[in-house]
C-alpha cells in the first residue's frame, strides 16, 4: 500500500471510530484504488499505537478505553506453556533436540553457574548467545512472574492506563515484557519499547512474537544514551539491570525526562543482600538529588526524614510450577568432563535414579500442566529456579505514594530515636518489610518508618489475638505498636521490638 492509500486510511479510521467498529472491508471503500482488506488491517495494527485502537478477535478494530486499567489477577501459576515452547524452539535450533545432554548441556549449566556467581559478586554479566539463552531458561519464568504482582498492585491504585507506554531499559530476553502483557491480557493497548544493545536482544525479539495482538512491540539495540525515543513514558522499567550499570543513579536520572508527570519507575533486583541494597542507595540517591517520591514498598512515613539502614528488603510470592526446560537441563546426561554443581550436581547413577523418578512429569519437552510438575520433587538441583522472590522499588515524580497515612508527632516516637528509648516500652509505628526471616526459633520481620539509622526488627515472642496482625499483614503495610520493648541486638548492629504479650499491634493501612 502506497503513502497516500495509508493516509486515506488513517483517516477513514479517525473518521469512523467513534461510530462503530472498524471493519477493514469497510474501510478499504473508503481508499482509492481499494486494497485489499487483509493489507488496511495491517495498516490498522501498524498505526494502533498512534490511533489508540484495540484489534478485537473478530478482526475488527475499536477505540481503547479512556481512565485506568482493571485486571482481574489471582497471582501466577506457571509460565505459559507457548513461552516454553518458543524458548525450547531456540535451545533446538542453537543445540539441537537433545540440548540438555552433552557439552552443550554442559555449556548452558556452566554459564547459568557463572551469571549466578557473577550477579552475587556484584561483577557485570557479559551477554552473548548461549549467556542469553541460559538466561531464558533459568531467570525467565522468575522476573515474568515477579513483575506482574507489581503490576498489580499498581493497577489496584488505579495507577496504570488502559492506553500504555512502557520502556524497559536493559530488556534482556524478555521476562518483564512477557509478564506485562500476560498480566494486561487483550483488552490492553501497550506501546511498548525495549532498549537492549547486548546479545540477548535477539533472543528477546523471538519471545515477544509471543504477545498478544494489542501489545505492540519495538526493540531498539543502541544503548539508551544513542536512542531517539518520543513521547513520555507510563511506566519506566528497569529489571534485574542496575547493579550492572556504571553509574545507574545517573542513568535513572536521565531517564526520568522519559516518565509522564503521572507515570511510575518500576525497578527490580534480585533478592541476595548485594543486590538488593544496592537498589536501596539507588532509591534513597533519587529521591536526594531528583525529588522523587518512594511510591512503594519503603514509604518514608515521617515527611522530611530519610533512612540510612542497610534495608536488605525483599517480597516473597508462591512458587511457580517448574519449568520443564529446567528440570531437562538439571537432570540432563553430564559430559564425561562436566564437573559436579556447586550445589551438589547429580551425575551418574543418582542422576539416572532422579530421571526416572521425574519421568512421569517432564512428559513433552515443555509442558507444566501436569500436578507433578507443580510442586519440586526429590531430585530438582540448581537449574531448578521457582522463587518468586524480589526486591522492588516504586517511584514518581508526582508525590503520590502507595500509602497514604503519616503518624501524628507526639503520639509516636520516630524509629530513629530508638537509642534513647533502649529497654523502655514504646508506641511506634513501621512499614512491615520482609516476610518472616527466622529459619527457627520466634518470627522476625524487618520494619521500618523512613527515619531509621539502622534496621530495626520486630521479633514475635508471645503470639496473641492483640498483635497477630505482624503475622498476616501483608509485605509493605503500615504497622502501628503499641507498648512495644526496645532493645539493641548487639550481634546484628541492628534494634529489635520485642512484641510480648504485652504488645498491641495493628495494621493502620496497607492490606
């Protein structure tokens, strides 16, 4: 179709659109020398984002809705198995069939045991081919369900358009983009654009022809600083990236000219402590030197303070089921020259025994429908990689936040006036941050109100109706104790709130 057929159609499309549907014959009448209508519906996708129309499933094209978007969301099972199947499409076409075998099992167990190492050490990881598809089967299923419990809770404060720009910076292979469109479903227009200059951009452009008809996608594969974007962005992502970046408080800040006055950065890091506090300094650098707003999880609570802890923060979901392409390539037939996994890697009869337990379950080279491969079984090594466990950081420039409840001065003490209230009994107030972290022994939960100098923890010793609220609030409520016992854990560096029996403790906001 020539330049002036696609104006005429564009314009018929404008034209029509509040009338009715738009039905490509339709419009094709409406063009001289009339195309045919498979080529106006092309048209009609290509200049979606531009339009503002949604493609319904009978061909026909409507305008997309105006105000927020409302997702119907229950959490995250498993990864779809038609994402499986294009990943286990590229593992053939790059090892052939029996990929999980042999050196080039070897080489993808030898390289997803090098980006762990390095991602612990806080060193860069270096993409290229088989980095990247070792990446897609081992990290993939994680930050595709990870991103879309933000999602939610974004979406449940009315937070994200049904009309929606996202930019994810350092895509990667395509986990937070896979996620977005499988939480936003058809009814959804996303513009989305993906900067992503290394190796694993092509592995990303093979997974995004898995989104749906109204997600409508553009990978760029310059760095950020050398690509042209227009336009202001909803949502700014930035997932599993900034630890790796030179100067990431830089970049973020730069990138921030790209966000909508009432649009949201949606960072992500893994849950190990290096990561995770180093996204915290990038937050608390942000919110110093750009005036930006903490939307979520660490609300600062008390205006004009800011915290100095540690804050090795992260949130906890259920497992997903177990991917069958890591289950292939945990139990995969070793090379004779493979060496044992850091975490104890089965090799030979113990391999062979594990298989054949597994038999039942792995059934086709993808699947996770079956039970079995729902829950982990006896013999999942490392390669085996279901939690959903993340740090996050929400942030705008709007001065909106997640939680809008501020303390009363004089009714509570500040968390950083902690030492003088050391062996006292005290009324505070904190934004619970962690899921139970004691292995044994009495319930542990880091807190924190935005003013503390050092982590602060509330300890569960006398369970009761009056203060069961610690336990089943969720992760990012605000927490109100009353008659709480402060001591100083000298072995942690670090105050805990001793909640007894005593203790009253009640969720004032936040679910």
């Amino acid at each position: 179709m020539n330049d002036p057929q696609r104006q005429q159609v564009r314009d018929a499309a404008r034209y029509l659109r509040e009338v009715r549907p738009l039905d490509p014959a339709e419009l094709a009448d409406y063009v001289a020398e009339p195309p045919h209508p498979a080529a106006v519906r092309q048209v009609l996708r290509e200049e979606a984002t531009d339009l503002g129309l949604l493609e319904r499933q009978d061909g026909t094209f409507e305008p997309v809705g105006e105000g927020p978007l409302s997702v119907a969301f229950d959490g995250v099972d498993a990864l779809p198995d038609s994402i499986a199947d294009a990943i286990a499409a590229l593992l053939v076409e790059r090892f052939g069939p029996d990929w999980p075998d042999g050196e080039s099992g070897a080489a993808l167990r030898g390289t997803i045991r090098d980006f762990k190492r390095r991602y612990l050490g806080g060193a860069t990881v270096t993409y290229d081919e088989v980095t990247a598809l070792g990446y897609a089967v081992y990290h993939l299923p994680q930050s595709f369900a990870a991103v879309q419990y933000l999602l939610a809770d974004l979406a449940a404060d009315d937070r994200l358009p049904a009309n929606l720009r996202v930019l994810d910076v350092g895509a990667g292979v395509g986990g937070p983009a896979l996620g977005i469109d499988s939480f936003v479903g058809e009814n959804v227009l996303v513009d989305y654009h993906a900067v992503e200059p290394s190796a694993a951009a092509s592995v990303l452009d093979r997974l995004l022809g898995e989104t749906g008809r109204n997600f409508h996608p553009t990978v760029h594969r310059d760095p950020i600083e050398s690509v042209a974007l227009e336009g202001e962005f909803d949502l700014l992502v930035c997932a599993n990236v900034l630890s790796e970046l030179d100067d990431p408080s830089g970049t973020l800040a730069d990138l921030l000219d790209y966000l909508a006055p009432d649009g949201t950065v949606l960072a992500l890091a893994p849950a190990d402590r290096n990561t995770a506090t180093h996204l915290r300094t990038v937050e608390r650098t942000l919110e110093r030197e750009r005036g930006v707003t903490i939307y979520a999880p660490t609300v600062r609570l008390w205006p004009h303070e800011t915290p100095e802890s540690e804050s090795w923060s992260f949130d906890r979901k259920v497992d997903i089921a177990v991917p069958t392409l890591q289950r292939r390539l945990d139990r995969g037939e070793r090379a004779p020259s493979e060496p044992a996994g850091e975490d104890g890697g089965e090799d030979g009869s113990e391999a062979a025994t594990a298989r054949a337990a597994d038999s039942a379950a792995v059934g086709s080279d993808t699947s996770t429908s079956d039970e079995a491969n729902r829950v982990r079984l006896p013999g999942d090594g490392e390669f085996v990689n279901v939690d959903v466990q993340y740090t996050s950081s929400l942030l705008r420039t709007d001065g909106a936040t997640a939680i809008d409840y501020r303390p009363r001065t004089g009714s509570v003490a500040k968390l950083a006036e902690s030492e003088r209230h050391v062996t006292e009994r005290i009324d505070c107030v904190g934004v619970k941050l962690s899921h139970d972290l004691a292995e044994t022994g009495n319930p542990l939960f880091l807190v924190g109100d935005g003013s503390q100098h050092v982590d602060h923890f509330a300890v569960l010793t006398d369970p009761s109706t009056l203060n069961r609220d610690l336990e089943t609030a969720d992760y990012g409520a605000v927490l109100r104790f009353e008659n709480v016992l402060v001591l100083w854990n000298d072995d942690e560096g670090a105050y805990n709130l001793v909640v007894d029996g005593e203790t009253v403790v009640d969720r004032v906001a936040g679910r």
